[in-house]
C-alpha cells in the first residue's frame, strides 16, 4: 500500500498572513484495519490517520492547523500581560 507514495504536503496557515505555505514531510506506515497511520517530521505532534494517502495528509493538514492554533493561543495567554515587542523575521534554511 505504501510502495510509490513520495511529495510533500502544503499546509495553508489560514489564520496567519504571516505564512501562505509550508512544505513539510510526512512520515507514513500502515496502521491496524487498512489505515494509514503519518506524522509530521518537523512538527512531531502532529499526527493522524486515513484509509487513503489523500485522507491521511488532509487530516495531518488539519492537525497541524490546530497545533499551531493551540500553541499561538497559548502563547498569547501566556504574554498577555507582559510588555513585549514582535518582530518579523525571515530564515534561509
């Protein structure tokens, strides 16, 4: 079932003009009952599941949606009452 799987998954940051895409790697194995099972390598919190590559990587795109969301929520909560300054930075990797 995985034989010939290979690309990248694009995920739109919909809450952030700060980003449009991402090009992320997907790591995928089969699971139990004909699922595929993936995780994001460079965000390995975000996990998921589908009985077809295109179901996995959409649910992945939908757990890393919430990830982010989660963790800029949290973020926000926990400078909520601190003086700080944000900058925009690009990075070359």
């Amino acid at each position: 079932m995985l034989s010939g799987i290979k690309g990248s998954i694009f995920v739109s940051n919909e809450y952030s003009n700060a980003m449009n895409k991402m090009e992320l790697t997907m790591m995928v194995e089969e699971g139990e009952n004909g699922y595929l099972v993936g995780q994001l390598v460079e965000y390995p919190a975000a996990l998921s599941q589908g009985k077809t590559i295109e179901e996995l990587e959409n649910n992945l795109k939908d757990a890393l949606k919430l990830l982010l969301q989660v963790q800029e929520d949290q973020l926000k909560h926990e400078y909520a009452k601190r003086k700080v300054v944000k900058r925009k930075v690009t990075f070359d990797v």
